[in-house]
C-alpha cells in the first residue's frame, strides 16, 4: 500500500469522529443545527469511505480528492454555538456547565 492510502484513512477516520460528535452534541442539546450536521455526516463518511477504497485500488489523487471534499464540506454546516468563555482544558476534564436547549 502506498502511504496516500494511510493518509485518505486518516481523513476518512477525522470525517467519522466530526460525524459522531455532531451527533452527539444534538442528543444532549437538541440543537438543530447539529441535527442537520448530523445528517449530512453520514453522507460524507460514505463519501470518505469511497474515497479510501480509491486511494486503495491505485486512483490515489482521485481517492484523497473525495476524503478532502467530505472534510471541506462537512465544515461548512452552520452549527449554533455550544461554548462560552472557558478554556479547553476546563472544556477537556468536563468541569464546565452545561446548557441545555429544549428537545423536541
């Protein structure tokens, strides 16, 4: 394997944990705009995932042009604003309030 490969993997890998933490922002918030993000994640990781089987089967340019297209557009979801004033590491250990919308 050639190491585009492992580099198409890698964004396929990014694609997937943005997709399930779209996800999981919208079950604890209930903010739409995560739902909508978390919709459309599947769809990129699907898009991703075709991308390493190019990269795979020698379209190497072909393959990690879709895994860069699945990362850019996935990016482009506007998505409501979860945090505040806190710093990451008050974020990272999980001392920070949590604020929670009204679910459906």
């Amino acid at each position: 394997m050639d190491y585009l490969v492992y580099i198409a993997m890698f964004g396929a890998a990014a694609t997937l944990f943005l997709w399930l933490r779209d996800a999981r922002v919208f079950f604890r918030t209930g903010l739409p705009g995560y739902l909508k993000a978390a919709y459309w994640g599947v769809i990129y990781s699907a898009l991703a995932t075709l991308g390493i089987f190019f990269a795979r089967f020698a379209l190497d340019l072909l393959g990690l042009g879709l895994v860069l297209a699945a990362l850019y557009l996935q990016g482009r979801i506007v998505r409501e604003k979860i945090w505040g004033d806190e710093g990451t590491l008050q974020r990272f250990l999980g001392s920070v309030p949590r604020r929670t919308a009204n679910k459906r």
